[in-house]
C-alpha cells in the first residue's frame, strides 16, 4: 500500500519530481510504470540525447580493480546517449537495440523497450530500462532512466539509476540527474515495432519460478540472494522464471533485463556458429587453423574443431583451467585490437602434445575460431566483408524467436569474440536451452555426439563448446550419464535436461553448481535412461 501511494503521489507531482535535486536513491520499481496510467495523447516519436549527470550519489560495493577511483576512467560519468524512440501505446521501443559504442574511456550502453505514459500535468514521461557494459568486456550494469517532455515537446531533466549487476568484481549504485534534450521527429518505426511484437509473441509461456511448488531454483545456501541476477527453468515448455531484485528494490523490466553470456558464448556462437557453417562448408570442422589464421604458423594440425573442443595440444599447465587463471594471460583480455588478440593466441602456448588428445580451457582458443570462421565464411562467400556473425547467426536466432538484444556481440575490429561478449534476455537462455534439449532440428548437429575429453574431474568432460556432467553417481544410475551443460565466467550455469527441460541462473557469486535443483527437477528414471557413455 505504501508503495504503491508513493507511486500515486510521484505521477501526481511528476513535474516536481523530474526538477528536484537527486538527494536520495528512489524505489527501482516506481521508475517503470505501475497501475493503471494514460498513454500520450500523441505517439513518442523522436530521439532523445542524455548527456553530464549532476548530483546524486556513488556507491561503491565492489572494486577489486580500483576503477571507481581511476580518474582517467570516469566510471561516475555516463556515456553520451543518443536515443531514437517510437511509442507503440504504452511500450517505448529503442530503433537501436543491442550494445552501442562509445567514446567513454570505460563505457558502451545498451537500452532496450520500456514504457511511456503521461502524469496529470499533461507532461510525457519516458521510462527506459538501460545497461552500462565494459568495454572489451562482458560485465553488464542495470538501471533505469527517466526523462520528462512537457506538452511542447521541451525537455526537462532526466533520472538515471543503477543498483543491480552481473560483475564479480566491480559493483556499486549510481542515482543522479542527466542533462537531456528531446527531439521530436517523426521516424519510421514500423521495423522495429514489428521486431517487438514478433519478440513478445514467440517466447515461452512464462510463469513465476515460485509456481513451481516445493523447488527452490535459487539455491540460496549457496548463493548470496545478493549476487544472484536471475534464475529459471523450463519443464514443459513453460519458462518459470525469478524477478531480478536490486539493492534498491524491484527491477521493473526483469524481462528484458540484459544479461551477459560471458563463456555461454562459446556454445551460442562458437559451437553453433561452427555448425552453421558446416551446412555450407561440410568440412568446416576439419579445416587446418593454418590455412585460414596465418599467424597461427606453430598450430601445424590443429582444425578448427580442436579450437571449438580446446584441444589444440598447446598449453602451459597440465591442469585444466589453470592458464587462464594465470597473470600472464590477462594481455589476452586487455588486448586492444584484433591483431593483438590474434598474436597473443597464436604465440602464447607451447605445443606440448598432440592435437585432440587432451583438453586446456583457452578463451583464445576460441577467438581463434572466430577469426577462423570468418575467413573461411569470406572465402566461401567470395565477400571480402562477409560476416559469420550477422550472416549466419542473427538469421538463426530470428527463426528461433530469440531478442533483438542477441543480434550483436562485442567485436574489435569486425571481429566478433566468440567466446564471450554476448549479451541476451534470461528469455533467450531459456529458450535455446530448451530447444537444444528437446533435439530441434536446427541446434541438434551442435551438440557434441559423445562426452568428449576429461575437463579437470572426473565429473567432467568437454567437446564442441559444451562441458559435460557425469550425473549418474549423483542419481545412483549404475553408470554414467552425460548431461550437457553450459558455464560461464562469475557464475553463470545452464543444465540440459531430458525432453527439454532445462535450468539455469546468472549470478557473479563465484559459484557453478546446479545439482540440486537438477535433482528437483528431473526423475531417476529420466536421468538414468539418458545417453549411456560407451
């Protein structure tokens, strides 16, 4: 109730409240529409710019790099935002989705649909849910802005607020006034508004994970509820899926929140992207690095499915994961260009044996089959700028039904990352989780045939982008059974299940283990009748 006149009482007095100084963060919830609320006289058609922000506050929660305090990476300043906007009654729809570039030293954006109404005094509000993003990075920061027009279009200033995230080691809240200027132009938004609805219209049928009665999806002994940002199942086609709580309440746009894939890439893109390649190059998969990465002269023998199984026979450490840990990988990561990205990859491991015989995780590995895959593709197409990406990707994940969000990826110099830098909704995970395991005909020839390689336990396999779990101790099958499942950086999990089932979570806890509620979910029997290790 106190919520709620709270909302009543910002809408009556929204002119004020959209001009007073921004002493104090406000309730996440309140800044998207609440109840019932008029839809503008005359459709939102035009472009809104943000620019310096003014008051406000900064808190840090975590900063294991020290970036809050580093001068030269304005990390409290906002990216200049330029933002084109149509109105579909109530929903306030982006031109540009996906991740936007910037001259910020720290910063790119990204926003996605939200909602418009109008307040008593006739004023627009525009309510807009939006994510800060590393750059050459995956770490995603969530908030909302709001801005005002009056009856005449004028602009008044904006609000912008930051609680929530998917980062280990950066976290902190922001609430503030922006400096905003609104242009009113009529745009053609008819593409995007069709996107949109197209998007609504072929999700999942969702429902809250709370309707699924006795499982606890959150794992909350394990989880700090703090650092989780979203969780979800799917059984029976039917998405159940948690809100997205933040340090100030409510997220109110948790289903089009974006979240990072970090190394969910490597299965979305990597191993997909591999397959679809495959139905125009059958012998993708077998084609030498050396022929298609010429910097790669020391990868004598290695394909490009030893890349997408990191399998190349050049490592360091005998231990699975441990080169990646190490300090001397991060140039990799920091590496500014595609060449540098390239030469790291390529130079930075010895061959120790050889290729397919044993496995060592390597996210450059699997940038290596991306700029694989995209000279192979420019050599198949005979287009010196054909695309991996957008020519072979994005088609799919429209004919899936996935977001306008999934269609860009980070990239340096063209390149896409492969292997991280994918941005999606939680819709989307759960989404091609399910299909891939339900055998839909356009994933199925991605998923690996067999368990794959030992991948540091012997728990754990890996092949074709896709780690492996032995669930047949855990279910006292008698033998063993691989369930495909999908890892990636700070915490992120997603288990294939049998007859398309599916969980996942995205969390920067640190943690990836999803036993129990595969246990909650499926049978002994659905578990134990599953693929047999021959």
């Amino acid at each position: 109730m106190i919520r709620a006149l709270t909302f009543a009482l910002m809408l009556a007095a929204a002119p004020a409240f959209a001009n007073q100084p921004a002493v104090r963060a406000l309730p996440m919830d309140i800044m998207g529409m609440a109840g019932e609320a008029p839809v503008p006289e005359t459709p939102v058609t035009g472009t809104l710019r943000l620019g310096a922000i003014s008051g406000g506050g900064f808190q840090k929660i975590v900063d294991l790099e020290g970036s809050a305090d580093n001068p030269v990476l304005a990390v409290r300043a906002l990216p200049d935002m330029e933002i084109a906007l149509v109105s579909d009654g109530h929903d306030l729809i982006p031109l540009n989705r996906g991740i936007r570039t910037t001259t910020h030293p720290y910063w790119d954006y990204i926003v996605e649909p939200g909602k418009t109404w109008m307040t008593d005094e006739g004023e627009t509000v525009l309510s807009l849910p939006f994510a800060l993003i590393e750059k050459n990075a995956n770490c995603i920061h969530n908030g909302v802005l709001m801005a005002w027009t009056g009856k005449d279009g004028a602009p008044a200033r904006a609000r912008v607020q930051i609680a929530s995230e998917t980062c280990l080691y950066f976290k902190f809240n922001l609430w503030a006034e922006a400096d905003a200027a609104w242009q009113p132009e009529v745009l053609n938004g008819d593409a995007a508004i069709a996107r949109w609805h197209a998007e609504r219209a072929t999700a999942l049928p969702v429902q809250p994970a709370s309707a699924l009665a006795g499982i606890d999806l959150a794992q909350p002994d394990i989880i700090l509820p703090g650092d989780m940002t979203a969780y979800g199942a799917v059984v029976d086609g039917v998405h159940y899926t948690s809100g997205c709580n933040t340090r100030f309440g409510a997220y109110p746009y948790c289903d089009v929140m974006p979240v990072p894939s970090y190394s969910f890439a490597k299965t979305f893109v990597g191993g997909l992207g591999l397959m679809r390649l495959e139905a125009f190059v059958p012998d993708a998969r077998e084609r030498l690095v050396v022929d298609l990465v010429p910097e790669c002269s020391a990868y004598e023998g290695v394909t490009l499915g030893h890349l997408l199984d990191m399998a190349t026979g050049h490592y360091r450490s005998e231990k699975a994961e441990a080169d990646e840990a190490a300090a001397d990988y991060l140039p990799f990561f920091l590496a500014a260009s595609a060449s540098e990205k390239t030469a790291f990859a390529c130079g930075h491991f010895p061959r120790r044996a050889a290729p397919g015989t044993r496995f060592s995780y390597h996210t450059s590995d699997t940038w290596l089959l991306g700029v694989a895959m995209q000279a192979l593709w420019r050599q198949y197409t005979g287009e010196p700028d054909a695309d991996f990406y957008a020519d072979l990707m994005v088609p799919l994940w429209r004919k899936l039904g996935l977001s306008a969000l999934a269609e860009t990826t980070r990239r340096l110099d063209g390149i896409p990352f492969t292997g991280y830098g994918l941005v999606l909704h939680t819709g989307d995970i759960a989404k091609l989780a399910h299909l891939m395991a339900a055998g839909d005909k356009r994933l199925a020839p991605a998923l690996s045939k067999g368990a794959g390689l030992p991948a540091g336990d012997k728990s754990l396999r890996y092949s074709s982008g896709f780690w492996q779990w032995d669930a047949g101790s855990a279910f006292g099958c008698g033998q063993q059974v691989w369930l495909p499942f999908l890892s990636g950086y700070g915490g992120l999990s997603a288990v294939l299940l049998p007859d398309g089932g599916a969980y996942y979570y995205i969390s920067d806890s640190g943690v990836h283990r999803f036993a129990g509620p595969v246990k909650a979910l499926a049978t002994k029997a659905e578990i134990c009748g599953g693929t047999k290790n021959e």
